[in-house]
C-alpha cells in the first residue's frame, strides 16, 4: 500500500496587514507618510489622499478609536517587519538540555569523568539534565540513587567558575530519579 505524504502547510502570518480597500471602518484617524497628523477622515477621502500621495492606506492601530492609519509604502512595511522578526529570531539564544545518566554502581573514575563532561556542558551555558535509572534489584535502595546523584549536584556546586542554581530538584518517577541543573551567568 502506498503512503501519501502531504506537503507542510506554509505558516501564516500572526498579523495580517490592513491595507487600502480592506479597511471597513467608516472614520480613521490619519498620519501621513512624513509622519504628520492629519487628525480623523472619512475612510474614502483617506483612501483619496493615499492614492494622491501614490501609496498606500495602513491600518496601524484598528483597536483605538478612531482606529489609527498611515499613508506609506506597503512593500516597505511589510519587507521592514519581516526584517525586525528576522532580527528578533537571531538574538534569540538556543538553551539545550544535555543529559548525563549515572548509575548505582558507578566507578570513581567514571564518576569524575561524568563531573568534568558536565561542567563542560555547562560552561558552553546548556542545561544540565543528571538521571539515573534503578533496574532490577537496584529499586530496593533508592537513598544510594539520591545520594549519587546529590553527590554529583555538589561536585558540580563546589567549582567557583560556576553559579549553579537547582532548576528542578531531585524527583523521582517509578526507579527514575532526575534532576536539572543551571549554570546562571549574571
């Protein structure tokens, strides 16, 4: 049998602009493209003094009242919001949550070495997710889960190079006991 994929679907827009004919409002209050206030206009003669002008009728604000419009160049409107949401994207930071998973029979040399790629981690400003994960008879002593994991949290603490802060304390679902940690640069 055959499988029919459907292509992704284009994401619309959050704000759709209100341009010219679109308008519906029968009085606006108008600021012409040098940034003049024009004060409130009948939508018609709004629309004449944009074609006058040889641009376009914006609604900026539809919720004041009168709603708010501007004569300008619509292109250039919206090629400067796409612009600015650009930018905004860009200054985002990405936070990933990088995992560790130790265990109850955990060796000191692993242990250590969990430590230092942790820090790693953290020093590159990612979460820290630490987990261990009880099999078999091991779920009969959950504190030896707790106190390798707490062990591991205070390991992490004690270095001066890191502020960290506890962003979701030890918790413990069925034999799963996680819990994550930050590095808070301030």
């Amino acid at each position: 049998m055959r499988r029919k994929f459907k292509k992704a679907k284009p994401k619309e827009d959050k704000k759709p602009v209100i341009a010219n004919e679109k308008i519906r409002v029968p009085e606006l209050f108008i600021v012409n493209e040098d940034g003049e206030v024009l004060g409130n206009k009948k939508r018609e003669e709004a629309l004449e003094l944009s074609r006058e002008a040889d641009l376009d009728l914006v609604l900026i604000n539809p919720k004041a009242n009168p709603p708010i419009a501007k004569i300008m160049d619509l292109g250039q409107h919206k090629y400067e919001q796409e612009k600015k949401a650009h930018k905004q994207k860009t200054l985002q930071k990405k936070v990933e949550t990088k995992g560790i998973r130790l265990s109850v029979r955990i060796s000191s040399h692993d242990f250590d070495f969990r430590v230092k790629q942790a820090e790693k981690f953290l020093s590159k400003g990612n979460k820290l997710k630490i987990e261990i994960v009880l099999k078999g008879r091991e779920k009969q002593h959950p504190e030896k889960a707790k106190e390798i994991i707490l062990s591991f949290a205070r390991k992490l603490e004690e270095n001066e190079k890191f502020n960290i802060i506890r962003e979701q304390d030890l918790t413990k679902q069925g034999g799963r006991f996680t819990m994550i940690l930050v590095n808070k640069t301030s």
